[in-house]
C-alpha cells in the first residue's frame, strides 16, 4: 500500500490518522496506535510462548538417557500387567479391558453426538443470525440472505468463541481497517464478495462492480441469475436459488 495524496501533494487525513491506498484501491486510514499495540500484544505472546518452551525443555532432561521410547512404553506395560496378576488372573485381563473400553466408548459417542448438536446450534445462532441480519447484505446484494449464507456460509467457522472468516486459500481474513486484528462479519463478508468471481451478478445496481461492468436485470432487484452464474454455485447454493423463486436465464 502506499500514502493516499491530494492534488495538492498533501498526505490526505481522516480522524488524525494517515489514509493509505491498497493495492485494490481501497482509502483505508492506518490506525498507528491500535497497530503498535497489536505488536506489542504479539511480542508478548511471544515471550510466554518462549517460556512455555523453555519449561517443557526442563521436563524433558529428567527423560535424558532414554533412546529407545518404544522400548520404555513396552517395559512400563509389562510391570503394569505383572502387577494386574496379582489381582486377576492372566487369561481375564484382557477381558476387563474390554469391557471398561465398551463402557467408555459408549459415554463417548454419547458426549461427541451432544457436542454435535450443540455446535450446530452455536453456528446457526452466532453465523446464521448475522447473515439474516446483516446490514451489508440488505443494502447491497440483490439476492436474499439465506442464498448469500448457502454459498458464502463455509467460509465462517467459530475459533474460541469467536466468528472467524477464512478466504479461498484457507487463510484468515484480517480487518483493513483495524491492523492485526480479525474482520468482523460485515467486513469479512465484503470482502470475501469483493473477490468472488461472479460478484457482478449478486450486487445491486447501486452496489460495487468493477471497472467497466454493466448491471444485470438482478441487480436491477429482478429475482433472475445467469446460467454461468448458477452454473458456478455449489448445489446447497442452486437449490437454495431455486426454492428462493430466483429464474435462470442465459
């Protein structure tokens, strides 16, 4: 990126803060302040990620002298059978093992089928709810919210309590407008329209287009999508499409 300029060669200001053009063409101020301090958080994670290694470190020499682990396990599992025997016989050993395992496996699954559950309900709750509400697709897109959530939805995933947006090369998306920390939904989801390819198809006529694009009759607020445009959208997105009414033209 570089400093946004006026015509008169000024560096241009927007709330005290320096504006700079990104490669998109993007004004965007550069807050310096919320950035420095970023840094600073990250150099303190740093450090405690330092320590931690440090100590693990530590723990490990009391392990010195050990080359084969292999071998260690082996050993530590036989005394553990040799001490077993005492109790039980040889032969039902193997048996008790079992049916601890089966016992165990099954309070599993149960624990895992409830995890499911309820992290299908956190999503739908901190993910769903923003699309039907979100500001961005209401005053922008030409195509309702829940067919904006069917093919834009799997690009939104919940990390420590968080909604977080990932763009096609797997990799987070980071707020432009706030240095080092995540993009909130509406941003995240601007952006992640801004690079779909079909993105001319999907905004408003009053939305952003590229250079020299022309408005279709769905960004004119009429329900049609072009076949190229259907053709490119995953099948939860085209039965999403037609269900919503939308029609298919060439």
């Amino acid at each position: 990126m570089k400093l946004h300029l006026d015509t008169e060669g000024k560096a241009v200001l927007e709330n005290g803060m320096l504006v700079y053009l990104h490669e998109d063409g993007k004004a965007i101020p550069f807050d310096a302040v919320a950035a420095l301090n970023k840094i600073n958080a990250l150099n303190g994670e740093a450090k405690n990620h330092r320590e931690a290694k440090e100590a693990l470190e530590a723990k490990l020499k009391a392990f010195a002298g050990i080359d084969d682990p292999a071998k260690a396990r082996e050993a530590l599992q036989t005394l553990t059978h040799i001490d077993q025997k005492k109790l039980i016989e040889a032969g039902a050993v193997d048996q008790v093992k079992a049916q601890i395992t089966q016992a165990f496996q099954t309070q599993l699954d149960e624990a895992s089928s409830k995890n499911k559950t309820l992290e299908a309900q956190l999503y739908q709750e901190m993910i769903g709810g923003r699309f039907s509400s979100s500001a961005f697709i209401q005053d922008n897109l030409a195509i309702p919210a829940d067919l904006v959530q069917a093919r834009f939805g799997q690009a939104f995933n919940i990390d420590a309590g968080k909604v977080v947006a990932t763009d096609a090369a797997g990799n987070k998306v980071f707020s432009r407008r706030q240095p080092g920390e995540i993009a909130e939904f509406e941003e995240a989801l601007e952006y992640l329209i801004e690079q779909y390819p079909h993105k001319d198809h999907i905004l408003k006529a009053s939305g952003h287009r590229g250079g020299g694009s022309q408005p279709t009759p769905q960004q004119n607020g009429q329900k049609t999508l072009k076949r190229s445009a259907f053709d490119a959208l995953d099948i939860g997105s085209k039965q999403a499409a037609l269900k919503d009414g939308i029609s298919i033209v060439d």
